[in-house]
C-alpha cells in the first residue's frame, strides 16, 4: 500500500467516526435524553472497535462482545425515533472506521520504522545470481520472471531435471557471486541458505513456492514475487537463525509422528484443516500404534507418550494441527518444542474440536516449551517431514539452532518484519500511529 492510499484509509477511519456520531446527533437533536444514551453508546462502540483493531486474544474477544452490544442498545434507541435508515447509516460508520484503522495501521511504516528486526540499509550485490526452480509453485519462476531478474542485473540460474540445488549454489559462488537468492519453495530456500551460510554471503528468499512460510516470516510480500528481485538492488540486511536436523539445514519446522503424516498429505496444501480432522480419527485409531519416541524437556513431559511432535526454528504461534501461524522472530536463538498425546477416542474428539476452532494449546496434551538442542529417541527408523519433505532417518535425530547464521536481504519496499511483529507494533501507541498515517509527513 503506497503513502497516498495509507493516508486516505487513515482520514477515511476518522471520518467514519466522527459520521457516526454525527448522525446519532442529528437523529436525536430534540430528544436530549436519548441523544446523551446513544452518543455514549457510539463512543463506547468505536472505542470497543478500536480495541477489536488494536488488540489480541481475550481483550480482543471481549472488546467485540463490547462493541456489539453497544451498537445493538443503540439501535433500539434509534429504533424508537423511527430512524431505520439512520441506523444502518451508523453501523456501517462503525463498521467502516475499524476497517479503515485496521488497513492504515497495519501498513504504515511508522509501525515497523526502527524495529531492530528489519535490519541495516545495503546497496546493490556487486554480482548477484538468483537460481530458480520453475516446478514450483504453480510456475511462478518463469520466462517472463527471469526477464525481469535479468532487467535488474541478476544473472540466473535455472534449475533442471537431476540437478544437485547445493551444488549450483556452490558453484554460483565460486564464480564470484557475493549475493545468492532462491525462487522456489521452502525446501529450496533451505538447501540454498545453508549454502549462503556456509560461504558467509547475503542470501534473498523470493517466494515462488507453494505456502512461502520462511518468506512470511521474514516479511517478504509473498504477492509480489517481481518486487522481492529488488532486494538484490539495495534493502535491509539482518541475521537470523538457522536450524538443523542431523546436519540438514531447514528454515521453518520438522515434523514427526502423526504431525508429519498429515501435513505429508497431498490433501493437506488444500484444506489444512480438513485434512487434519479427517486423518486424526484414522491415524489414531483403535488399531492405532503409538510411536516410541522419546526426547527430553520439562518435568511435565515426564511421562508423555508424544503422537505428535513438532519442532521450529524459533517459536511459532500454533493454535491448532491444521497449519502453522507466524513467528514474531527468527533471531531469539532457539527451537520451539510443541509435543501432543492423545490416549483415547474422547481426548481426540476434544483435540480435533479445539484445533478446529484454533484453540489447540488449550488441550491438556498438548505441551510447549524453547530449547537450543533437542534430541529424538526411537527403537526404530524416524518419518520425518523437513519443511513439508517427507524423509526418515535413523535414531537418534538430533536437531540444534544456529543462531545469527544466515544474512537475509529483504527489499526496501516489503515489510521486513513478520506478521505477528506487526500485529505486536500495532498495539503499541496505535492512536499516535492512526494520526501520524492520517496528518504525518
């Protein structure tokens, strides 16, 4: 969103707001009684949709319950003038200035200005070489996507059939590229970062893949994959973690047991959700064989029996088995641990129920906690998924972080910071902001 729309969503919000108060005057003009009642009732309804914006969680919850009432009070006050068209007139102000607010603040720069998660300004890669997967993502890395790269000065690399993805990163290198850059999927972004790494130079991650999770996360618009080229040019430039299985790189989340089956399922990239509710009653079945991992963490894992084992680079927000949300951070130098058990038909009824409303963590198998290093225990070769990758590996399955170990280059013009940092900005001084997007320079 460019500066001229964000300042005409911030002037619209509290244009919708003073609207509504507005009409509710004019409304009930000659009835001073009725007129105080819904005048505060309004107020209290816009400062209830400002919570809604600005807030997460119960607050959120309890603010959109607020703000409902308080609307529906004053309707029947407006009601009772015989004022229907005055009535819809204002809810849709209200309704309109939470909209607005929201889309200002969530794309304004001041929201995101001096956070330390975006990173120093660069310049432009003295030789830069992007390599792309053109499998991906639906053929998102084509013709007319090379053309553009190569408009910009990127030399590019086009992934073929039987290729070694690592050994053309190397190979880029060695041939004097300083900054290295992958079109493709998660998987691919992996092998090609470990590589950048391993060689200390800039890596950029263009999001030409199917879900694009590392790309979320580091706050590349995954929507426009032509203006991520730009990060070749100049743009911010910070460390953030890596992590590794049993000496692999990956950027997002191994998975095992149950986890890993579902989220292996074709099905799955269409209807997480779905999939997730479907294969549960099948995976953990009567005729259901427990896996015997065993791994080490908090005293309250003591005697788990995990059926579902999920391990990220840095901390995901997960509330529930059908997907993933977002991580605040990659640079807090730690695994996050989410472990599930579930021990009969009653327990799994109630998990599937709450991971399907988003409230799995609120399962009382369900456990969370950070570490640096973690290791898998099994009496039998593991299935794993390694960011989405169906693969199984012998025990033990040791998995480790490596904090600040890649440099990431992000452009300029693309948030730079996750979703869930942004979220986290917004609620702070989000009045201010509000003016500034509408008034600030």
């Amino acid at each position: 969103m460019n500066r001229t729309t964000r300042r005409l969503c911030a002037l619209g919000a509290l244009l919708c707001a003073l609207g509504a108060l507005v009409v509710v005057i004019a409304v009930l003009w000659d009835n001073w009684a009725p007129l105080l009642g819904a005048v505060v009732l309004v107020l209290l309804a816009l400062t209830a949709a400002w919570y809604v914006v600005t807030k997460r969680g119960a607050v959120r919850l309890a603010a959109t319950i607020v703000a409902v009432a308080a609307v529906a009070v004053a309707f029947a006050t407006l009601l009772r003038n015989h004022s229907i068209g005055d009535i819809l007139l204002a809810v849709v102000l209200v309704a309109a200035f939470a909209w607005l607010a929201r889309e200002a603040l969530r794309n304004d720069p001041s929201t995101i200005a001096g956070e330390p998660s975006r990173g120093t300004s660069v310049g432009a890669a003295g030789h830069p070489v992007l390599i792309m997967n053109p499998w991906s993502g639906g053929g998102k890395a084509n013709a007319a996507f090379a053309a553009a790269a190569q408009e910009r000065g990127i030399e590019t690399v086009t992934l073929q059939r039987g290729d070694d993805l690592e050994q053309l990163a190397r190979h880029a290198i060695d041939r004097g590229a300083d900054v290295v850059g992958m079109a493709g999927g998660d998987g691919s972004q992996a092998l090609v970062a470990g590589i950048a790494s391993e060689r200390g130079i800039p890596f950029v991650c263009i999001p030409a893949g199917t879900r694009n999770h590392f790309a979320l996360d580091l706050g590349v618009d995954r929507e426009d994959v032509v203006g991520a080229l730009d990060a070749f040019l100049d743009g911010y430039e910070r460390p953030v973690d890596l992590a590794r299985v049993n000496g692999r790189v990956f950027v997002n989340n191994v998975s095992f047991g149950v986890y890993a089956a579902i989220v292996q399922s074709d099905e799955y990239r269409d209807a997480k959700l779905n999939t997730a509710a479907k294969m549960l009653p099948e995976l953990l079945g009567a005729d259901y064989d427990p896996f015997d991992f065993e791994l080490d963490g908090p005293d309250s894992i003591a005697d788990c029996d995990p059926d579902l084992v999920l391990v990220s680079n840095n901390v995901y927000k997960l509330e529930g088995i059908g997907g993933l949300g977002t991580r605040a951070r990659l640079d807090e130098g730690v695994l996050g641990v989410i472990i599930v058990e579930v021990h009969n038909g009653s327990e799994l009824a109630q998990l599937v129920s709450l991971s399907t409303a988003g409230r799995g963590s609120a399962y009382s198998g369900w456990h969370e906690w950070t570490t640096t290093v973690l290791e898998v225990r099994s009496g039998k070769p593991i299935d794993l998924g390694i960011d989405g990758e169906a693969v199984t590996l012998d025990s033990p399955v040791r998995l480790e972080v490596q904090p600040g170990a890649l440099r990431v280059r992000i452009a300029p013009h693309h948030p730079g910071v996750s979703p869930a940092r942004i979220a986290g900005a917004v609620q702070t001084a989000a009045t201010r902001r509000l003016l500034h997007a509408a008034f600030g320079a």
